[in-house]
C-alpha cells in the first residue's frame, strides 16, 4: 500500500468515527438559528435574491484552478 493510499485510508476511518461519535443536535437554540438560516436561503432563491459565488472564484481566492 502506497503512503497516500494508506494515508487516504486512514483519514476516512477518523472522519467516519467521528461522523458516527456525533449525534445530531438537540440544542433549541442551535436548532431555531439553523432553522432561521435554511428559511431565510430559500427565500432569497425564491425571490432571485440569491447571490452565488462560483466554486472558480472561491479556488482563484486560495490560488488553485478549480477545473
């Protein structure tokens, strides 16, 4: 096995521990501003409010070519 083979593997294993260690929250705050967060997003694209920045301008930012 490669290094970054086993340094990939290895990595997937921490994330996935984690993801499963974590469970979803049940804070009433956390929940109301996440609620208000999602609402206040599809409002914006309902009524074309939305403004996107491109995932070329967000890797221009760090100097990475993202295609």
């Amino acid at each position: 096995m490669s290094a970054m083979s086993f340094c990939m593997s290895t990595t997937k294993a921490k994330l996935a521990a984690l993801d499963a260690e974590t469970p979803p929250s049940t804070d009433a705050d956390y929940l109301a501003w996440k609620e208000a967060k999602i609402t206040a997003a599809m409002k914006k694209k309902q009524d074309g409010t939305a403004t996107y920045t491109s995932i070329d301008e967000i890797a221009a930012k760090f100097g990475f070519d993202a295609r």
